[in-house]
C-alpha cells in the first residue's frame, strides 16, 4: 500500500520536492518493516525515517528564514507537532514492543498529515518563494 507521491504535490523547489519523494520511500519501508514485525528492524526503520524527516524539515526552515517568510512560526509549529507524536509513537514502540505499532494506522497517520501538510503549508511556501524568485529578491534554487 505505497503512499504516492504525485507532481500534483510538487511546490516547485527540487531541493525540497525530491525530499518529499524520499519521504515517501522512507515511509512505505517502514510500513512494511511494520508488517514484517522485527523489533530492531523497526527500530531502524523509524530512526531512519526520523533522521531524514529532521533534516528535510531543517531545509524548509533554511529556505523560509532565507526568504524572510511570514509564516515562519506557524509552519515550523506544524512540523515540531509531527516531531512530537512520532517520538511518542517511537517511544510507544519501544516500551511495549512491535505490537502497539499497526501499519494501518502509521500509514494512515502519516500519508494524511504529509499530503495535507505537503499541499497546503509547503505549497504556500513554494508560491512565495517562486514570487520571491521571480522578483530577483531570492537566489533560485
Ligand atoms: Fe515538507
Ligand atoms: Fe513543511
């Protein structure tokens, strides 16, 4: 049950679209290492997700800061939020083992807070800095 990735989700920075692919890639393996039910497995898997989610979110944060975004609180809110629930949900894992973890639902979770966070928040991004761009007041990418 893979997350697609579709160009209707491009906002239009490389940098920051080909993340959101990997994002995409990262999650579907730990789906299936969910499905699979390894412990150390798992534990990989999330912290190998986790690595990449920090520093994906590091980048749009590099960009609006470069930009001077207006919104800069308010989207890096959003992703201190899903930081937050996945240490939980991590933090869950290793209290109580692979069994508290469904796939089902990580995936659901995840696909929903990404496609939703990608098409609203890094779109609104992607506009501003394509305008800022556009108005040679920002390097392109
Ligand atoms: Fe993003
Ligand atoms: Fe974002």
């Amino acid at each position: 049950m893979a997350i697609p990735w579709t160009p209707a989700l491009a906002i239009g920075v490389p940098e920051i679209d080909h993340q959101h692919q990997e994002l995409f890639v990262r999650i579907e393996r730990l789906v299936q290492g969910i499905g699979k039910g390894n412990a150390p497995d798992i534990e990989h898997l999330l912290e190998f997700l986790s690595q990449y989610v920090e520093s994906h979110f590091g980048a749009e944060e590099r960009w609006m800061l470069r930009s001077a975004y207006p919104e800069y609180s308010r989207h890096k809110g959003e992703h201190e939020r899903f930081i937050r629930d996945y240490d939980q949900m991590t933090r869950e894992f290793q209290e109580k083992g692979p069994g508290v973890l469904s796939g089902i639902r990580m995936n659901n979770w995840m696909a929903t807070w990404l496609v939703q966070h990608i098409s609203r928040s890094d779109m609104e991004l992607g506009r501003f800095l394509a305008d800022k761009i556009a108005s040679g007041d920002l390097d392109g990418p």
